[in-house]
C-alpha cells in the first residue's frame, strides 16, 4: 500500500502533503473565469484580479474540503482499489497534519474571499465550504442529493466569478453549468457502480440505491438538458450581437461534440476521474479549443 503511494506521488513529482489537495481537480475552479470572460471584463487589471482571488479562495476551499473529506472517509478509501492510495488512507500524512492543513486552508480561502472587495462572493464561499462540510458529514450517504450537492459545487464557482468581478450572468449559462455538472457526476457514479460491481457499496452507500438503467436516464436528461440550454444560451447572446451572431451560434456544434465523447467516455467506463478525461482525451482539448476560438470570435465581433 504505502508502495503504491509512493509511486503515485513520485510520478506525480509532488510529496504526500501536496498529492493530497488534489492540485488535478483546480481545473474545476477555472469556471470562475468564465462570467468575466463573457462580460469581457479580463482586459481590466481589477476584473483579472479579482478572478485571480476568486480561483485563489476557491482552490484553497475546496483543497480544504478534500482533505476533510479523506479524514472522515479513511476506513472506506482504505477498501477502494485506487483511493487506498491517497495520503492519507495510506499513512503518509498524518491525520493531525491534515487537519491543521484544512484549517489554514479555509482561512486562506476566506482572506482572499475579503481581498475581492465583494461581500456577496464572501457569502458564496460560505455557502461552498458549509455544503461541502455537511456533504462530507452527511448529505453524501443521501441517493439523489449527493449529485445534486456536487453539481452544486460547479454552479457556486461559476456564480462565484461573477459575484468577484461584479458582472451580470446569463441564467441560461447557468442552467448549463448546472445540468453540465449533473451529466459528469452521474457519469463518474455509473463508472463507479459498474467498476467495483457489489463492492460499491462498502465505498460509497449511496450506490446501493443507484442501479445501473438509472444512472444511466439521469446521465440522458442531463445530457439533453446541458445541449439544449447552451444552444438557447448562444442563440440568445447572437441575438444580442451585431457582426458575431454566427459565431456564437456556431460554437453549440462543439459544444454538443464534446458531450457526446464525454458520454462515449462514460460508456468506456474511463470517466470515474473526469478530470483525468479533460487533461488526457486530445478530442476533448480540441473541441473545448475549437469552442474557445468561435465563442471569442464572436465576442471581439460582437
């Protein structure tokens, strides 16, 4: 066991300590840049900063709820074929480290929450570490609200950037971020259910509820819902723009792409990490790239 940490950590180039704030999943948090990039506010020195904070308290409230999380859940990581190997399943940091490490994270997150200027985003992340506290304690053992709780955790960071920078956001963005997220952790539960099988149950109880044709009709509804809200959402930002009209349009063609590979990724039973999916599936990057260019094409058009 400890072999398998070590290995893990030394492919990763990064000791114990750092290896178990899962630096891999503050890929999540970029979402906070995405209000002030619609609002194209990222050419001003204050707006970047202010994101800047936001991606900043968000890494560290969410590195803080990672190692709470693993606290509380060191008996079942234990019995999980790659889990096991976290830090702090494995030994290799003390549960008394962890702690104290969580501690200064959640302050950390909340100073740079201050350093913003903007109560409300101090609020948002309240919201994001109480959730995430009573998610790690409790709501996870609940069927249906623990997807729903983690979903929630990708709309708070989305709401999040717009509050920081203090810029409008599109209800029908959010209505995509919501459903988007629904769609992978419904994912990453089916992959789960069907990899461990029986055992599923014994790492995470709520799997005991699930079965296999439902998780699979909530990952069709999310999916449906996630493709037909961002084709609402660009066709409503067109219609608000002069000259980048077609461009924004056109930017639901990657858009509903990537789903779909996304699901095909499911299907393959390789999406119980998605963040292993985006930083490894080359088609993905590409589509999220052909995505970047038509959207800021028709923003600078627009």
């Amino acid at each position: 066991m400890g072999d398998g940490v070590s290995t893990v950590s030394a492919r990763a180039g990064l000791p114990p300590a750092l290896v178990a704030l899962r630096p891999k999943q503050w890929l999540k948090n970029v979402l906070v840049f995405a209000a002030p990039a619609a609002a194209e506010v990222l050419d001003q020195r204050t707006a970047v900063v202010d994101a800047l904070l936001a991606f900043g308290a968000f890494c560290a409230g969410a590195s803080a709820i990672y190692l709470v999380n693993d606290l509380l859940d060191v008996e079942a990581d234990r019995r999980h074929p790659t889990k096991r190997y976290r830090p702090i399943a494995s030994g290799t940091l003390a549960p008394a480290t962890a702690w104290v490490m969580a501690v200064v994270l959640a302050v950390a997150s909340v100073v740079l929450a201050l350093l913003t200027g903007e109560p409300t985003f101090l609020l948002v992340i309240a919201i994001y570490v109480v959730t995430s506290v009573v998610y790690s304690w409790w709501l996870k053992h609940e069927p249906i609200i623990d997807l729903v709780v983690v979903a929630s955790g990708f709309l708070l960071r989305a709401i999040g950037g717009a509050v920081a920078v203090d810029v409008p956001v599109s209800s029908w963005f959010l209505i995509v971020i919501s459903f988007g997220s629904l769609f992978v952790v419904a994912g990453k539960r089916l992959v789960e259910l069907e990899e461990m099988g029986d055992d599923a149950v014994h790492v995470r109880p709520t799997l005991d509820h699930y079965t296999v044709p439902f998780l699979r009709f909530v990952l069709a509804v999310a999916c449906t819902a996630t493709a037909v809200a961002y084709c609402i959402f660009a066709f409503e930002r067109a219609g608000l723009s002069a000259d980048g009209s077609v461009w924004f349009q056109l930017s639901a063609i990657p858009v509903v792409t990537a789903l779909l590979r996304y699901a095909l990724a499911v299907e393959a039973g390789e999406a119980a990490a998605p963040e292993d999916v985006f930083t490894k599936d080359r088609t993905l990057q590409i589509l999220g790239l052909i995505w970047a260019v038509l959207f800021g094409v028709g923003l600078l058009r627009g």
